[in-house]
C-alpha cells in the first residue's frame, strides 16, 4: 500500500507552490513560452516598417536594435535537422521554419545568422517548400496565405505565390460574415483586410474594373480594421496576427498608419528581455480561473485566495468589435485584446460558483448577475448541431471555427453548475450537447479537442486531452456510468504508459514518441478518478497516481510541456498548466479516500 499520507503531502507541495504564483492582486498570470514563430514574425513587421520610407518616425535605431536581438535569438534555438518549432520543445515545422527564414532575409542576415538561413531554407526546400504549406493548411488561407506574404516581403516567393484574399467583404454588415463563407476564420478578419491590401497594392489584378471596385473599398476596410484594433494595439494581444497586420500594412506603403503604428507600439512593448516573444501577452483570466477551480476542489476557500473583484471586471460588458458578439462572455486575458470565448466563458462561470460558496457579503448579487449575463452568453453561441464554437455561432466552414467537444463538455458542465438559476432553460441546450458529443465520439471511444494537440500523435491530435475534458462533463452531470462514459473511460485507461503515465505516442518509439507528460496525466487521473472499479481502470489509475506524486517528489510537476495550441493551430506550453492540472487531481484523489487510503500500487511499478 501506498504511504496513507504521501497523496496529502503532495497535494499541499503542489497547492502552496500554486498559491505562491498570484501576483499581489490575487491573480494568476502565468508565463507562456517564449515562440520562435512569433519572434520570426515580430522581426519580420519591424524590418519591413524600418526598410519603408514611412516608417522613419517609429525611430529606426530602436527598431534596429529589437531586429537584430530577435534575429540572433532566432539563430540560437534552431533545431539540429535546420528546422525550427514554435517553441524551444517543439519538433521542427515547415511554417515556423519558413517564417524564421523570412525574418532572418529582412533582418539582413550576412552576419552570423546566414549559416542559420542557409540551413532553414535547405529544411523548407526538403519539406516541400510552398506546396507543402498549402497543404498543410488545405483551403483554410487564415494561415498560410500571411505565411507566403511574409516571404514574399522577404523576396523568398512571387507575390503570385499569394491567394488574392477578398478585403472588400469586411465591408459589409458584420453579421453576414459567416454567411458569405470568409476564407478565413473568424478571428482574423484584420488579416484578412491587411493581407488582403498587402498583394492588392503588390499584384494588381489584371480588370481595370476590378482594380477600380477594389481601390476603392480600400479606404473603407481600413476602417474597419481601425474599429477592431483594441487599446493595447494588439490583435488578440497575439504577437504573430498583429505582426502579419502591421507587416503587410507597411508592405502596401501604409507603415504612417495608425493601425501600423500602434501594432508596432504593441510589439515594443511586449518583447521580453532576451530579444524574443511569446504567442500572447497571457492567459491570465484562463489561468486563474483554472486555478480557482483547481484549488476549491481540494476544499479551499477560494475568496480569500483570489479577487473575485478582479474575475468580475474581466467580464466583457459590450458588444465585442472584432466577433460581434454581445456582453457577458469572457476572453483569457484581462487585456483589452481579448475575445469573449466559450472556454473562457464556461471556466469563469465555474470559478464564480465556487467563489459564490464563500463570498463576502454583497458580492452575491453581483456574482449571480454576472453569471446571468454569462449563462445567457453562453446559450446563444450554441451551435445547430448542439456543439459549441470558440467564437462565433454558425461559423463551421473551418476547423477552428467548428463546434468542439472540449469547449462543449467545459459549456455543460458551466450550465450545470448554476442550472438553479435557468430554471429549466437549460435542459434543451444540455441535451442537445450531450448529442452533440455522444455523435463526435470516435469507435474507439475517444474525443478529439479543439485548443489541444501532441506533436508527436497522428494528426498532431490530442485524444488523452479531448476525452479527459469531456468525461468531467459526464461526471458532473451524473452520467459517468453511461455507454460513452464507459467507453471512454475503457480507452483512457488502456493508453497510459506501463510506468504511470499518458502523453507518450502509442504509435512511436523512443523520442519519438514524446513520453508521458505532467499536464496529461493529471487530466487523465482526474478523469478516471470519476470511474468505477474495473481492475483496468483501477490498475491505471493506480499507477497514475503514484506517477503524479513521484513528479511532485521530485519537483518535475513543474515541467510544462508543449501541448497547447493557440490559433491555426500555433503550439505553446503555459508555465501553470503542469501545476493546476496536478492540484486539481489530487484534490480530487483527496476527496474520493478522505481517511487518507489511496490504492494499492500494482507490483512491478518502478519508481520515479
């Protein structure tokens, strides 16, 4: 038998070390990793503005400085094969290669860095250069056309390389958007606008007459795009979507722009010290109520650890510019670049209701008003197919605008936790997105999420991740003992790996294969900590338990690993994610052997 008190040792090592993480405002911020895709793409906005003849008054020495820092930390991470991954854990990809590429071009390379482009372009010729990049997007242009501008800027492809995109669409009525089938997602409307003008201005098309009804829808889709640049002067506070913005506006000789002047504004600021950037500024509205919920599972009053006060602000009171979408949702940042989401939404909702249990007084109105408007949020986003989307309802022509099963499960169980205030207005809703996952489930009784992947699976999918999520649905609702909850629970356990834990590919060997990580496992235990008593199951769970607490013992709870992934399926590790993950599954250890019995550890075990 495992020592009755480890699981509680544990369990506090990893709380007190998350609960040290709030800055002094009672928040978590977190850190994300540093990107070479989005260091390529900062480089790459700030040498085009510094090469344009409007782009003198941004001050070209400090320009020069920031171009030259990011070039050379650029040149410090590529990876043995010439590639480079979005991050530092990353295996090498052919966008963020040709990305770093371009950068290395426009920042004049003939220095040190030329042997780091020689290499990065034999990688991209080996991958397949531009072809491949088509196909590895398909039809979806929300990234690989800003990809193709890019080095079309740096002179490394024809301008004829880049699909013409249709800018004069963000012109009409915003919600007819996703009606007229954009061939972009929906949160890259002002790519679509700077993009589009960038090869408009490079490679006229060839009618006089639709030269002519273009020019002159430019002046009104620059407005647009000045309507949905927030305060921060960051697009989504996302360094690659606000640098493919201020590049191609620079391109088309607008680097005098507001739009551009503020975008390069955003990335003066948000570069860190070592010359790079991360994919965001933060997740910090993510990660805190990640964190909130995590802690009050293990029964801590979570008031006195985290600002309610602060939560509320983070509620977004109009109507958002950039999706159209009324107030009341949440984004994952506190940052005026965020957008209201339906992962973010559902985790503050759930992190509310459990502030609400211990509240001060006067906070109780506030908090159920805020979740009224968020509820109702919530409800309108639901897709026809019982799903829900990130960002905008009805958008289901690309994947990332799809209806998906992780920010579904997250939805339900947000419904589920304040149904006494929907009297009964939820239930069609639940139902209809339980069918909604019941059909997405594969044969094999896994789900695939949207916003999580592992690099080293088939399709870059993350199955471990997707049905975890899911499961905890089922388990709120009362529904653990289901078909598909069984199903899934019996595919779950059969993917751990014979020493304890999940992430390792079970298709690969070796490096190959990835190896178990902290931030899969702990979803997993959690998971399984809702099942019953099969031996598979409890044998799993056995030894993903003792994994989990061998990886508090020796600090390793720590090491994030690169799972995330963030928009056109951009990959990124959270320095919190490891941390939450573990505090929210043995807190739930915890709860299921409250006299301190965890299981028997199967024979044969080895430990960490």
């Amino acid at each position: 038998m495992l020592d009755p008190e480890r699981l509680h040792r544990a369990y506090a090592t990893a709380r007190d070390a998350l609960i040290r993480e709030r800055v002094a405002e009672g928040y978590w911020v977190g850190e994300l990793s540093s990107s070479a895709l989005s260091t390529a793409t900062a480089v790459s906005a700030l040498a085009v503005v510094a090469g344009s003849t409007e782009g003198a008054s941004q001050g070209r020495d400090a320009l020069d400085r920031l171009i030259l820092a990011g070039a050379g930390w650029l040149a410090g991470r590529q990876n043995a094969d010439g590639g480079w991954g979005d991050t530092d854990k990353s295996v090498s990809n052919i966008s963020t290669t040709m990305l770093a590429c371009a950068a290395l071009q426009l920042a004049g390379a003939g220095r040190k860095d030329d042997d780091a482009l020689a290499r990065g372009q034999r990688y991209v010729e080996r991958e397949g250069g531009v072809p491949a990049i088509r196909r590895r997007y398909g039809k979806d242009k929300t990234f690989s056309v800003p990809i193709l501008t890019n080095a079309a800027l740096a002179g490394m492809v024809d301008w004829s390389e880049v699909a013409p995109l249709p800018f004069e669409l963000a012109c009409l009525p915003q919600g007819i958007w996703g009606v007229v089938r954009l061939p972009v997602v929906s949160y890259a409307i002002p790519a679509l606008v700077a993009i589009g003008q960038a090869r408009f201005v490079q490679r006229p098309p060839s009618s006089a007459v639709v030269r002519w009804l273009r020019r002159r829808a430019v002046p009104r889709a620059l407005a647009v795009l000045q309507r949905m640049q927030p305060a921060s002067g960051g697009f989504l506070e996302a360094t690659p979507l606000t640098s493919f913005v201020v590049m191609s506006l620079a391109g088309s000789g607008r680097a005098d722009h507001p739009v551009a002047q503020r975008g390069v504004e955003f990335l003066l600021r948000s570069v860190r010290p070592d010359g790079s950037w991360p994919i965001d500024t933060n997740l910090a509205t993510w990660a805190t109520t990640l964190a909130i919920n995590s802690l009050a599972s293990g029964g801590d009053d979570v008031s006195s650890l985290a600002s309610t006060e602060w939560l509320l602000g983070c509620q977004h009171r109009d109507r958002h510019p950039m999706t159209g979408t009324s107030a009341g949702g949440w984004g994952w940042t506190d940052l005026s670049g965020a957008v209201p989401d339906a992962d973010d939404t559902p985790g503050a909702l759930l992190a509310l209701a459990a502030l609400r249990r211990s509240a001060p007084g006067g906070l109780d109105r506030r908090i159920d008003e805020a979740a009224d408007a968020g509820l109702h949020w919530l409800l309108r986003l639901q897709n026809r197919d019982g799903g829900w989307p990130t960002f905008c309802r009805g958008w289901g022509t690309m994947p990332f605008d799809r209806s998906g099963v992780d920010l579904t499960a997250h939805a339900l169980r947000a419904l589920h936790a304040w149904s006494g205030r929907l009297k009964g207005r939820a239930r069609s809703a639940i139902r209809r997105g339980f069918g909604y996952l019941r059909r997405q489930q594969r044969s094999d009784g896994s789900w695939v999420p949207l916003w999580f992947g592992n690099q080293h699976w088939k399709g870059e999918e993350n199955p471990i991740y997707g049905t975890a999520r899911v499961l905890l649905a089922y388990r709120d609702l009362g529904l653990i003992d289901s078909d598909p909850a069984r199903r899934g629970l019996a595919w779950l356990a059969a993917q751990g790996d014979p020493e304890g834990g999940w992430g390792a590919c079970p298709h690969a060997s070796g490096s190959q294969s990835g190896g178990p990580s902290v931030e899969e496992t702990a979803v997993a235990v959690e998971a399984m900590l809702a099942g019953g008593e099969d031996p598979p199951l409890r044998t799993a769970l056995a030894r993903g338990i003792a994994w989990l607490l061998g990886a508090v013992e020796s600090g390793r709870y720590r090491e994030s690993a690169a799972i995330g992934l963030y928009f056109a399926r951009l990959w990124y590790y959270e320095k919190l994610y490891p941390m939450i993950f573990v505090v929210s599954a043995l807190a739930h250890a915890k709860r299921r052997w409250p006299a301190g019995t965890p299981p028997a550890i199967p024979a044969g075990t080895p430990p960490l």
